[in-house]
C-alpha cells in the first residue's frame, strides 16, 4: 500500500478532502462536519448547503 496525499479544495467556506478510497470529507477548520461522501459533488453540494463561513478565517495555503 502507498501513501497518498490528501487533495483538498473549499467550497463556501469550507474544506472538502479527498481520502483513500476514494472518499471525501468536509471541515471546518479541523473539525469534520457531516458524514463521508463517496463523491467530491455530493461533498460540495453538501458543503453549499451550509451557512457561508466568514472568509476572514485561517486557511491552509499549502
């Protein structure tokens, strides 16, 4: 087995991961919000189903 890295991407203020499997995963900050999704539009759509977050908060830039 390989190690991969985590691909990521916000949507509405939100950070949506994609793990093995594949699965993704969404956050706020380092706290997930909902469950796993087996594909990134159902993390998306989930994600923009959510209150906006204040853009003003601390992203990972890398």
């Amino acid at each position: 087995m390989g190690w991969k890295t985590p691909k990521f991407d916000y949507v509405n203020g939100y950070k949506i991961v994609e793990l093995e499997g594949p699965t993704f995963k969404v956050f706020d900050g380092d706290r997930q919000i909902g469950d796993e999704f087996p594909y990134s539009g159902e993390a998306a759509a989930y994600a923009n189903s959510l209150p906006k977050l204040d853009t003003g908060t601390k992203r990972d830039k890398s």
